[in-house]
C-alpha cells in the first residue's frame, strides 16, 4: 500500500498523476513504451557521425558521393517506406490490437537495425535502412494514440513531452554512442553501434507484450466514461478522412510539419561532420557538442509539454501562440552554429550555445502532437497521426537530400544547410492558422463526442 502511495506522489510529482487510474500495469506500458521510442529513434542518426567511416567501408570515397547516398539517399527510401507504414496503421490499429501492431512494427523496424551491422555493400546497407522505417513509421501514430487514451486534455502536452524526450533523448544518446564506437574503431565500430542499440529494444517489445495492456480506446474522454462504445468496430474510411482535413488545426498541424522537419531532417545529420570538417574538431569532440544540442532537446521537450500544458490549461489560444513564437526564435542560434568560425573553438560558451539551441527548437514539439490528440475524437487518433507521421517524413525526407544537393553545387557548407533553417519560416506562419481555430475545434470534438 505504501509503495503505491509513494508511486502516486511520483507520478504527481512530475505531472503524470493521471497514470495512478490505469494501475500498475498502466505505468509500466507507459515506461515500455518510453523505452522502446527511445531505442528506435536511437538508431535513426547513427550514420550521422560515421558518414567518411560507412562511406570507406561500402566503397564510397568523394565527399559529393558521401553526401548525396548516405545523407540524401538513405533518408529518403527511409522516410518513403515509413510514410507508407504510417498511413497504413491508421486502418490496421481499428481492425486489430494497437500493442499487437506495436510490438510487431518494433520487431520489423530492429531486426534490419540489427541485420545493417552485417551489411557489405551499399545496396545491402540501403535496402536494410529503409526496412528500418517499418520502426519509426509505424510505431508514431500507435504511440500517441495510446498516450491519448492514458490521459486527458489536463495532461497530455506534458506527457507527449516526456514520450517525445525519449525520441530526442534516443537521437542524441545514439549519435554520441555512434561517435564514440566511430572514434575508437574507424572500420567497424560503426557496425557495432548498429548492433549494440537494436538490442535492448527486443527486451522492452517482450515486457510490453508479456504484462501490459492497451487502455480502452476514448475512455478518457469525459463523454465516454460511462459508455461501452465498441471503438475498433469503427474502421476508418475515405469520410473520415475528409473530416480530418475539414478540422482546420488539423490541417495546419499538417502544413507546418512539412517545412517544419525539413531543419529537423537536416540538424542531426549533417551537424557533427559539419562541426567535424569546417571547425576542424574531433569525431568525438563534435558528437559531444551535438549530444549537447540533444540534452537542450531534452531540456526543451520537458519545459515545453510542462509550459504548453500551462498555457493550455489557462487559456486554449495560448498554447498554439508559443509553438509558433518559439517556432521561429530557434531559427537564430541554429544559425549561429553555423556560423560560429573561432567561437567553435571558446569550450563551455559554444558548448552553452549548441544546449541553447536544441532547447528553444524542441519547445513546439511535446505541444504539436497534443494539440492533435485535442482536436480528434479517439477512434480517429490513428488515422491522423498516421497522416502527420507521413508529412513529417516528407520534410525529414526532403530536407537532407536537398542539402545534399545544394551541397554538390555549392562550396559553402554553412549557407547549405542555413537555407534548410530557414525553413522554419514558413513553419511558425502556418502556426497563426492553428491558433485561430484551436480553441473552436476543441469545442467541436467534445460536441462530437456527446452526440455520439
């Protein structure tokens, strides 16, 4: 009794109190399912510090060729498959059980995680990174719909935070892991990175599927909490559909998540060889500063979803007005970075700079994803992570392959990838659209919700 009291004061303690509900084995799928997102974002930019390392074991020797099939290549058959997958859970989780889906897209998005440390040509890297976007595509719109069904409005930008830390967390922690396997063994350590962070993912699928349960679909709506409504009865359809895209925040979630992840796309891949070639630094030295940028992430993501939910709970309006505000003042010290010349070299100011940066551009994103889960009724949940999960594989897709191409054309490596920054624009602009409708189609799903 006593150690279910002390898990209460935890979970209320960091802003998850609404877990208590769901008993013991609701907490320990909501860690299982931290877990999981954190090792297959892990593996996302591995390749990132070790592009000369992979490049020089699959035959690839130019800078150009370097850039273009590992940096613009890989991404983009990567993002495609995944997008494919995205799209397709949004049918498959109303016809079958989302932790069945769940468990099955971690196991085909780790086995070839696993199987790429064994590749010996490019074609067989190639193939074996784009089977990984099973992983990533298919367990984005499975999660937040969860997370959906684990809390209320009152929460869920601070859980959404804490589920996005671990994709960050996981990014940055696999990036720094890669620099160091890199740095240590130049010819296979790499390999290795693959290898050593595909594993453990294995281990949280098995306890996931072992001792945890899905929660029931809507039953945190407060309209539905003494209903029995049949929710996977309902399978998604082309009218659906059309609702989503009526939902005007929906569609400016979708049209800022394109130009939105194109920086994103671009930040985590090319920054460590940036740092690395133009600021003449280690390998391990720029992955350091890059898995500082991702503590700022960390930083970001948390403070974000805790301030976003503040500001939610105040005032609806506000909470869109931050995404797109912060949205845009990150596109300033990401430029610095680039542009940092001799202050690369200034220890804990540049250090304090690369933190900085990753933090204000990780404010938006605990936010975006509860904003969605605000404006869609449960059993469309799937379906419209799906669809964002595919635009934002457009813009992680495209981004890299369009510095890839600019950096073919050009000699000028930090005006490449500032042109991909600059991206965020555009971004913050199309946060005005979701601010101007947000509070009105919240209003709108909880009026669908009692008519249903």
């Amino acid at each position: 009794m006593k150690s279910m009291d002390e898990n209460k004061s935890l979970l209320r303690f960091i802003g998850l109190q609404e877990l208590s509900r769901h008993g013991a084995r609701g907490i320990l799928a909501f860690w299982m399912l931290m877990g999981m997102s954190f090792f297959l974002f892990a593996d996302q930019n591995l390749i990132a510090p070790n592009l000369k390392n992979i490049g020089a074991s699959l035959g690839l020797t130019e800078p150009a060729d370097i850039d273009w099939y590992l940096g613009g290549v890989v991404p983009i058959f990567f993002f495609i498959l995944g997008g494919a997958v995205s799209v397709s859970m949004g049918y498959l989780s109303q016809k079958y059980s989302r932790k069945h889906l769940l468990i099955a897209t971690v196991i085909l998005g780790e086995v070839p995680c696993l199987l790429t440390g064994y590749a010996t040509s490019y074609n067989e890297f190639l193939l074996l990174r784009t089977l990984c976007g099973f992983g990533l595509g298919g367990i984005f719109p499975l999660l937040f719909s969860l997370i959906g069904d684990y809390f209320t409005d009152k929460s869920r930008a601070i859980a959404t935070g804490f589920v996005s830390i671990s994709m960050g967390l996981g990014v940055g922690v696999g990036q720094l892991v890669g620099g160091i396997l890199g740095d240590s063994d130049p010819i296979n350590g790499w390999r290795t990175s693959f290898i050593v962070l595909a594993i453990p993912s294995f281990f949280f699928a098995f306890i996931y599927m072992i001792f945890c349960s899905e929660p029931k679909r809507g039953g945190m709506e407060k309209e539905l909490e003494n209903r029995n409504l049949d929710e996977l009865s309902h399978l998604i359809s082309w009218s659906d559909f059309a609702l989503l895209f009526k939902n005007k925040t929906n569609l400016g979630v979708f049209l800022q998540g394109i130009p939105g992840c194109v920086p994103w796309g671009v930040f985590f891949v090319f920054l460590a060889d940036f740092y690395e070639n133009m600021y003449s630094l280690t390998k391990l030295e720029a992955a350091g500063l890059v898995t500082f940028s991702a503590i700022g992430v960390f930083a970001g993501l948390l403070f974000g979803g805790i301030i976003g939910q503040w500001l939610y709970n105040k005032n609806k309006v506000y909470q869109p007005i931050f995404c797109g505000v912060t949205t845009f003042l990150g596109i300033f010290p990401c430029i610095g970075l680039l542009y940092a010349n001799d202050f690369a070299h200034s220890g804990l100011p540049f250090i304090l700079l690369n933190v900085f940066a990753g933090f204000l551009i990780s404010l938006t994103g605990a936010n975006v994803r509860a904003v969605l889960i605000n404006v869609n009724v449960p059993k469309r949940r799937s379906a419209i992570f799906s669809l964002y999960n595919l635009t934002d594989d457009l813009g992680k897709g495209l981004g890299p392959a369009m510095s890839a191409m600019i950096l073919a054309i050009s000699t000028d490596r930090a005006l490449a990838l500032s042109i991909s920054i600059l991206f965020w624009i555009p971004c913050s602009l199309f946060w005005i659209i979701i601010g101007m409708n947000y509070k009105k189609d919240v209003e709108s799903m909880h009026e669908e919700l009692k008519n249903a």
